[in-house]
C-alpha cells in the first residue's frame, strides 16, 4: 500500500495554527535533543546489521525511525533486498526489527528504544504506521553520536518513511523504484538527492522538517506526482532540477525562514502564496492571486505551487 492510498499529511492552512505548531515545537526541540546527549563516560557501542535476499519479494514498505546522528541511505544494485547497518550505544537503546510479508509484499520495520524498556510492553511504534505522524513522535531515547547506513535494492518497488529526530542525514535516491516517500526530521542537517531518474512514478513525496537545514537537489528526477513540504524552522532548498515526464504540483508551508526554489526555465510555474513572507521572482507576471513564469501557457510540463509562508522570505529561480 502506498503512502498516497495511507492517507496525506493533513496541514492546517490557518496562520494560528501554524504559529501553534511553531509554539509547540520550541517546547518539543530540547526533548528531541536532550534525549540524544549521552555521557562520554557510560557508552558502550555495538554493531547491528539486519539484511535479506531478494527473493521473490515484488514490493517494499520500509518504515525506519532513527533518534539521531549519521544517517545515509542509497540505492543498490545487489542481489540483497536491503542491507541495514547500525551502530549504537547499547547503554542507552536498543534496535529492534520487525519483518512480515503479505503475498509477495514485504515489510520492514526497524526502530530504537531505550535501553531500559520492555519490549513485551512496549507500544511497538504502531503510531508509525499513523498518516498522522507529527515530530513529536519522533524517538529521543537513542546517541546522536550514532550511524545507520541504508542500502535499498533498486529494482523492486519501495515506499520508504523515515523519521530522524535530530543529526546528519544524506539520502542519495537516485536510481531506486520509490512509489511513496515521506521523510520527518527534527533538528539537523538534511540533504536528499536524485542524481539518477527514479525508476518509478512517485505518488507522494512528503517532507516534514522541522529545525533543520534542509536540501533537495534534482526533485525533476524523482518523478513525483505531488510534493507536500511542511518546514517549521531552518533555510530550505528545493531544487527542481532532473529530467521531468509529466507535470506535477507542490504545497510548501514555511513557518520562519528562507526557501530558495529553483525551477528550470523549460517549466511552466504557477505560485499561488498567502501568509506574511516574502516573495522574489523576477520576471514572473502577477494575475489575480497567482504569480505567473512567462512560459506558463506554453510550456509542454508545468509545477503548480500552492505556498504558504509565515515569516521570512522566498526566492524562486527560473532558468
């Protein structure tokens, strides 16, 4: 089942409630990093490896929620379905696993825990599952000092969600078969890239950041039918780069900051914007409440943008 068939990222269009959700995640943001600081003298660091042969899997879900520290992930063109590389303090968490298959769809979950909990008790993360996902169900227990590489087989269908509470990450994604993605990040340093076309159309690319410093770089090559990104605090770039085949639209809502969009000049862009920040794009034509690309009417694929920002400023680059 894919992410757009879960359900969307519901995002209150109201100025208040953006500015509540910014109020709540000022209170939620030394949780998410006080939860991830362990004391140099009471680690203890292990290896955890998790992978499986390709088999005759013809589908992925992958649901992954990692606390914190160096995150990449890749596409992969070995024999193995993915290959899951861990290291972590064992004083303060645990990884845990969890495989099951129907028919021929496999689904993975792996997530950490405190070290201290009973798994049998335990909630078991179900609240991953929830199209509902907030930050603040981001797990704070782990060492942000940690690793986890990711390696996901390019040839079989995948929706991959990813939840990282605070750290590094690079997900390089180009060359995978992505049919959904969602990606949730506490406080950090974010990039995500499609150096490669994606192998399959995406339904949804969902992104929901929080304070971070966040990067997209050739979104023309991950084939998304819809991009919803929901950023609270941070600088964010969304590069629009790659090889497109098919028109596509975008909702971006920004609490403070700065967004750089930059969309090449084959595109046909329309941006309609409400909210306090704003917004440059030179050459664009205002009509109504849309700011028009000069080669809106004409151009063979468009991106149409629904933007919504509160403090800051927006820079779109078209050419």
């Amino acid at each position: 089942m894919t992410l757009a068939r879960r359900g969307k990222v519901r995002l209150s269009p109201s100025g208040n409630a953006l500015r509540l959700k910014l109020f709540r995640f000022a209170l939620l943001l030394p949780l998410v990093l006080g939860g991830g600081v362990a004391s140099a003298e009471a680690q203890e660091w292990r290896d955890f490896r998790a992978a499986r042969p390709l088999g005759d899997v013809e589908a992925l879900v992958i649901e992954l929620m990692y606390a914190g520290g160096q995150l990449d992930a890749s596409a992969s063109e070995t024999r193995l379905l993915y290959d899951v590389r861990l290291r972590y303090d064992a004083e303060r968490s645990l990884p845990r696993r969890d495989w099951r298959r129907a028919g021929r769809t496999g689904h993975l979950r792996l997530t950490t825990s405190s070290a201290s909990e009973d798994w049998r008790d335990a909630d078991d993360a179900t609240r991953f599952g929830d199209p509902e996902l907030e930050l603040e169900d981001l797990p704070r227990d782990a060492d942000v000092a940690g690793r986890l590489d990711l390696s996901l087989n390019s040839s079989v269908p995948t929706d991959l969600r990813l939840g990282i509470g605070a750290g590094r990450a690079r997900l390089n994604l180009g060359g995978a078969r992505f049919t959904a993605l969602e990606l949730i990040t506490g406080a950090g340093d974010v990039e995500i890239g499609f150096a490669r076309e994606n192998r399959a159309a995406m339904e949804l690319l969902s992104v929901k950041s929080g304070a971070a410093a966040f990067m997209a770089e050739n979104l023309g090559n991950a084939r998304f039918r819809r991009l919803e990104f929901y950023g609270f605090v941070g600088d964010v770039v969304l590069d629009f780069s790659g090889s497109w085949r098919s028109s596509a639209e975008a909702e971006i809502r920004m609490g403070l900051g700065e967004l750089l969009m930059r969309v090449p000049a084959h595109i046909g862009v329309r941006v309609r914007r409400s909210g306090l920040a704003s917004l440059s794009a030179a050459n664009f034509e205002k009509v109504g409440d849309y700011w028009l690309s000069p080669n809106w009417e004409t151009a063979r694929v468009r991106l149409e943008v629904t933007l919504v920002a509160g403090l800051g400023s927006v820079i779109v680059e078209h050419g």
